[in-house]
C-alpha cells in the first residue's frame, strides 16, 4: 500500500497551537510570592543534638507510632492523628 499522510480523525496528537507553551507568560512568574506579607519567623525552642536528637528520633518513629485505618502506620507528615 502507498504511504499517505494521516487524515485529523488519524492523528492521535494535541494539534493546537500552543505546542510546548504550557506554563503561561514569564510576565507573571513570581507574582504570588512578591505579593504575600513578609511575616518574621517566631522564636524557636533549641533541637536537641547527638544522643538526645538520636532517642527523641526513636521514640517519635518507633515507640508513639500512630496507625492509621486498618492498623497501618501513618507516615511523619500526616494530619490524620489531628483530625480526630
């Protein structure tokens, strides 16, 4: 059979355009940061070091785990323990 060029309803591609423009203008990058209040960060209380960071580390992994539904444990940045 001869080579023919595909018809639209054969192409299976995006055919607009805007090809490889996906994130909008560069006129706006920056605009959510540059217009947020600054807030100074407050004071914090001093991380522990050495063997005090090493035994708090293992009682937050291994001794207070928190489970989750179906007794599975919960990953460190989950909110599911605060929304009881």
């Amino acid at each position: 059979p001869p080579l023919t060029t595909p018809t639209p309803l054969q192409t299976s591609h995006n055919t607009n355009n805007n090809m490889g423009k996906v994130h909008g203008s560069l006129a706006r990058a920056g605009k959510v940061k540059g217009q947020t209040p600054k807030v100074e960060a407050g004071e914090k209380k001093k991380q522990p070091r050495g063997r005090a960071k090493k035994r708090m580390q293992y009682n937050r992994r291994y001794v207070n785990v928190v489970t989750g539904m179906g007794g599975r444990q919960l990953g460190p940045n989950s909110n599911a323990d605060k929304m009881k």
